[in-house]
C-alpha cells in the first residue's frame, strides 16, 4: 500500500514534506507541478546538473554536496528535483541576484568539481539522462574507467565512422 510507504518515509524523516494525490485530477495537478520547475527557475538563471547515484545513497550524497555547495557558497540556493525514487538526480544551484552572470558560472566550474568528486566517492555517474556533452567531458574519468571509455569510443566508431553525429561532445 503506497500510504503505508509514505508514512514509513515520513516517520523516518527521509521525507519532510509530502502528498499522495486523492484523485486522478490532483495527480494530474501534482505531475504539472513537476514538468514546471524548470521553467520556474529559469528567471534565476540556474546552473544545471544531471547526475546519479544508487538509490540506498541518495540522502548521504544530498546532504554532502549540499554542505559542501553552502560551506563555500552560503548564498547559492540549491534546488533538488528529478527522478529521487531511481537515483537520476537534478541539481540546480540558483545564481544570486547580486551576482554578476559570468562570476556566477565562474564559481559552478569549482561547484562541478566538488560535485563529481563526491559522485566519484559514491560510485555514481557524472551524467543519468541528459547525457555528457561538452561540460562533462572532462569529468568523465571520474566514474568510468579507461577499459569502459575505450568500449564508448569502439561503439562511436561503430555507428558515426566519420564523426559526423554530435562531434565533439564526448570524444574528440
């Protein structure tokens, strides 16, 4: 029964805030909600991460990259949201208003490293969905290993021989 799931989370504290539609319309409400965030942070020009961890890890590694964000930078707010329940994990680091854009990015390129260290610690994965791209390409490494990099490449080979799909975005 998903409410006694529920209130197991909530007397545990692994869930400080939370619903269970009663209704197909408030489902349908609630799941608007979620398809909206992005869009609702966007006025706050956010940095925007992808990353994954096993489930059974995922408090620990909130807490971590959450207390290492605000040790360093007490005014970025974090904004979690994504797929919790799989471990494909949306990090959001909201830039201060006070910020100049390009400070504010300057700063993220630190907040990445930290990010994928601790995402290397607990074996997760620089990218869940949105795949590496050029911002993660250089992190790569740090949760594959070069026997696995080298299989990446093979495959690439195999069905762009010329390179010509997304060049440039994971290998060069």
């Amino acid at each position: 029964m998903p409410w006694a799931l529920f209130e197991q989370c909530v007397e545990n504290g692994w869930v400080l805030d939370g619903v269970i539609s009663q209704s197909e319309t408030q489902a349908l409400n609630l799941w608007q909600l979620r398809e909206r965030i992005s869009e609702s942070i966007a006025p706050r020009t956010p940095y925007k991460n992808d990353i994954s961890v096993v489930v059974s890890k995922v408090p620990g590694f909130l807490q971590e990259i959450d207390a290492v964000v605000t040790e360093h930078y007490p005014d970025f707010e974090i904004i979690w949201f994504g797929h919790i329940g799989d471990g494909n994990l949306h990090l959001n680091i909201l830039k201060p208003e006070d910020l100049a854009k390009e400070d504010f990015f300057e700063k993220c390129q630190q907040v990445n490293k930290w990010v994928f260290e601790i995402v290397e610690r607990y074996q997760g994965s620089v990218s869940a969905e949105h795949g590496v791209g050029m911002t993660k390409k250089p992190y790569l490494e740090y949760t594959r290993s070069a026997a696995e990099i080298a299989y990446l490449r093979g495959i690439k080979q195999v069905f762009d021989p010329k390179g010509v799909m997304n060049p440039g975005k994971i290998f060069d």
